[in-house]
C-alpha cells in the first residue's frame, strides 16, 4: 500500500513558512545578523547614484493615496 500525499496547501505550505520564519527570528537576533542588518546600511559612493536612481523608479510606480496622482486606491 503507498502513502497517502501530504494535502494541498494551494499557494504554500504552512509548515514551511513556519520553519523559514523560526529560522529567520533567529539568524535576526543572533550577534551574526545584527551585525549583518547594521552592515547593510552602508552604501559605497560608488552605488549612491545607481540606488538614487532605483529609488525614483519605484516611486514613480508606486501606487499612491494622493488624489492628485489620478489613481484610486482598491480598498
């Protein structure tokens, strides 16, 4: 007699998502990944402008709640 496979989770497995989330509070509290979300912030000169620039494209996608923008919100 073969197993029965596991039931469908449709979009993800609930399982999972709670391994990866217990493993990334984690790594975030662990001396390793405060020291790695501190390090993060720091931005070569270099890379100033390609992250200005990527900064004002996803502004300008991004949806707004400003009624001049033209766009009305689904709520």
């Amino acid at each position: 007699m073969t197993k029965q496979s596991p039931s469908n989770h449709g979009e993800g497995d609930p399982e999972a998502a709670e391994r990866f989330n217990t493993a990334e509070r984690k790594f975030v509290g662990s001396a390793r990944g405060k020291k790695k979300i501190r390090d993060g912030t720091n931005v070569r000169p270099d890379e100033e402008p390609d992250l200005a620039e990527a900064e004002h494209l996803g502004q300008a996608r991004a949806k707004s709640d400003e009624p001049t923008s033209g766009h009305s919100p689904k709520r």
